[in-house]
C-alpha cells in the first residue's frame, strides 16, 4: 500500500486504526497524538519526513527533548508512539523497517505514588458534605468522593459513569476501564447510601429540565458542557478545593492520590494484592506491588516515630 503524502495523514491514519483495531481509548489517543505531532514538527522542520527518516534521526529528536529538559516519563512515552506508528507503518507496508524498533528508552523514574492517611481521607469526605453552592451540589460531592474512595476507580472511569450502572441500589459497579475493559468494584455501606441519596436529587433535576424540553442525560454526573459529564477538569479542582476546605495540603491532594489511598489503605487492612490489583484494573500485577513498598516505608516510618529503643537513640543523638 502506497504511503501517505503529508505526515498528518500517517497520524491520522495510524490513530483510527488504534481505535477501532485495539480499542484504544480517547486519552490514549490524544496523547499519541500530541506526541506524534511533536516529532512530526521536529522533523518537518529539518526537512525530514516519516517515510524516510533513520534511526540516527529519531535518536536526534530524543536527545533535543532530554535538552528540552523533558521528564525521563515524557520521553519514554514519546519514544513508545514512535514505535507504535513505525510498527504500524510496516504492517501497512509503508516502510520495509521500523527505524526505532532498536532505541532503548531512557525508563522511568521508579517513585513511590503520594497518598494519604486515614485522617485526612475522613477530612476530605466531611469537607465534601460542606462544600457546594446548594444541598444538590453537596450531595454530589459528597457521592463523588466516597465512590472514589470506595472503589479506587480512575477519575475518568468516576465522571463518565452511566446512570444505568447505579439503578437498583447496586452492591457493585461495573466500571469500563482503560482499553474498553469491564470490572466490577464493590461499594461500601456509604458510598451506596451517598449514591442513593444523588440519585434521587439528580432525577429531580433531570425531570425538571426535561419539562422545559432537556434532553435527560445518559451520565450518573451530568453537565451541560460539551462532553454531557462532569469534567476531570472540574474534578480535579473541586478536590483541591476540598482539601483547603478539609485541611489538608492541596499538593498531596488529586483524584489519582485516592485511588492510591484506596489501594494502600486496603493493603494495611490485609487485603490480597491479587484482589487489589483485579479492583484496580491493573493489567500486571508488578503495577500493583508498588503499594507494597508504599506501605513497607510508612511501617518504617511509624517504627522510628514510635518504638521506644528508636525514640532513645534520636535522645541520645540530640
């Protein structure tokens, strides 16, 4: 198959493929995109071009992004989508090579994923109940957090949450992850009630629109912006709000440090790793024993705050 002429159309093509061959999900491809779109600049620039450019070429943009001063994740990343279109591009038979198949990427920086203690998880649910400009707002909040809390779910599975999925006083969800990949999480004694408690609210509201001629709304979360659901946008300063309001640093607080909280909470308790890796919709298991040293550091920590022996040497060392 003859190649495409302008290295849009590669992306473009590329992109589609991703979507409807493998499922990929939006997210995904919009950050292939931008990263393609990065290199594409970087060689249009130099007169370079997708169909012809070498090894030595693509190692070139990866050593102007280290200078850029870019993230060792970042360039990783941007690596792995230039892989993936060559790949694609020989399948395609657009090229007889894949020029990056042999660079190996800078890896990623191994740190431990921030999280919270129990304290300030509690803090953050009372703050959610206080929070919001009317009783519906607060409502919503506060089913926000305690279903995040509860379950662990990514941000994006949270917002874009069918209302269909909480019809019936559910025990468990059923959360469409990454990849278009199905799993069920349980939900606690009051993330049910808090959801119960939305809903109900949230259907008052949905009828009122829909006597004024609204279009009732498929999400648990609605919004009358363009994706028809409380945004991760919305999300994420909403929680750093509820910190403030709750007491807590704002910097060790985003959606992504409850999922972690949810995870290393659940592991202090005793919970199998296996089980929390299937929660969490982990794909390896490896993701998963990152809590493992999460906890091993906050055990540390709690001995040497704590044992009487460690307390005299820290005495003795004054």
């Amino acid at each position: 198959m003859r190649a495409p002429q302008h290295m849009d159309q590669w992306i473009s093509t590329f992109l589609d493929a991703q979507a409807a061959e493998l499922g990929a999900a939006t997210n995904t491809q919009l950050a292939y995109g931008r990263d393609l779109k990065d290199f594409c600049a970087w060689m249009a620039h130099r007169n370079l071009h997708l169909e012809t450019a070498d090894r030595d070429d693509v190692e070139a943009y990866l050593i102007s992004c280290s200078d850029q001063g870019l993230a060792r994740s970042t360039r990783a990343r941007r690596l792995s989508a230039i892989k993936q279109i060559y790949r694609f591009a020989f399948d395609e038979g657009w090229r007889e090579d894949n020029p990056a198949i042999q660079i190996r990427g800078p890896g990623r920086e191994k740190r431990l994923p921030k999280t919270l203690e129990v304290v300030e998880v509690d803090r953050l649910l009372q703050a959610a109940r206080e929070t919001g400009r009317n009783r519906s707002d607060r409502i919503r909040n506060t089913c926000l957090m305690e279903l995040l809390y509860a379950t662990g779910m990514r941000v994006s599975e949270l917002v874009s949450l069918p209302v269909s999925s909480a019809r019936g006083d559910p025990q468990m969800l059923l959360v469409l992850g990454k990849g278009g990949k199905e799993r069920m999480v349980p939900l606690s004694p009051p993330a049910r009630e808090a959801l119960a408690l939305w809903l109900t609210t949230r259907d008052t509201t949905e009828e009122k629109a829909a006597e004024k001629g609204a279009t009732p709304s498929r999400f648990l979360f609605p919004s009358r912006g363009k994706a028809g659901h409380l945004t991760r946008h919305r999300f994420y300063l909403l929680i750093k709000e509820l910190a403030v309001t709750g007491g807590v640093s704002p910097d060790k607080v985003t959606p992504h440090t409850l999922r972690h909280a949810f995870a290393t909470h659940l592991l202090a308790n005793g919970a199998d790793l296996r089980a929390i890796q299937t929660l969490l919709g982990h794909a390896d298991v490896s993701t998963t024993e990152i809590y493992t040293h999460v906890l091993d550091e906050r055990l540390a920590e709690l001995v040497l705050e704590h044992h009487p022996l460690a307390r005299d040497r820290q005495d003795d060392t004054a």
